[in-house]
C-alpha cells in the first residue's frame, strides 16, 4: 500500500522539539497514556479528544492528517502508522515531537 490516511493526537511536553508546552516528559506521557485508555474503553470520540488535547495544528479537523504515503513522516511515526489495522489506535509513540497517538482511518 503507497499511501494511507491516518488522525494523531499529539501531546508536546518540555523537551520537545519546537514546543509550546510546559508540561514535564512524565506529565506528557500520563496525559498521553490517559487519552488512550478512555478511546480504548470507548468513552470518548477519537475527533473529540484530538480536539481538546492535541498540540498539533491538526486538532481544529479532529486530528485528521489526510493521506500520506511513505517518507513524509517521521520515521517511528510512519512505522507505527502503516501497521495499524484500519481504525485501529496505536500505543503511545514517541518522537521528537512529544508522544502520539496514530488512528488509521483508511
């Protein structure tokens, strides 16, 4: 498959890279871990909570990132991102941006 379509939520912390969080590593990785657990219980809509808590410019379209193929991502990102069955929800991965959270949508 060349190209996919996938949703993330994204939360920065401190360290990351071009940051505009203040929140500790730590902190970012229980929020990130929290947001998991609620989506994995169904308690909450995937648009809803990218909404509320992603740090990415993409939050305003319910973490939507559209379709992508290969070689546009950050690496650990488009690895988890292709593996994931449709509608599927990854672990928590973490790059130089903060901590994600992949939904594949297509």
């Amino acid at each position: 498959m060349d190209k996919i379509s996938a949703s993330h939520i994204l939360v920065m912390h401190n360290e990351s890279r071009d940051s505009r969080s203040d929140i500790s590593k730590n902190d970012a990785k229980k929020l990130i871990s929290d947001i998991r657990k609620k989506l994995i219980e169904k308690k909450h809509n995937f648009k809803d909570l990218a909404n509320k808590h992603s740090d990415c410019s993409s939050s305003k379209s319910g973490g939507s990132l559209g379709e992508f193929g290969k070689g546009v991502m950050v690496k650990a990102f488009e690895d988890a991102a292709f593996s994931l069955e449709v509608d599927q929800i990854s672990e928590p991965i973490e790059t130089e941006f903060g901590y994600h959270l992949i939904k594949r949508d297509n």
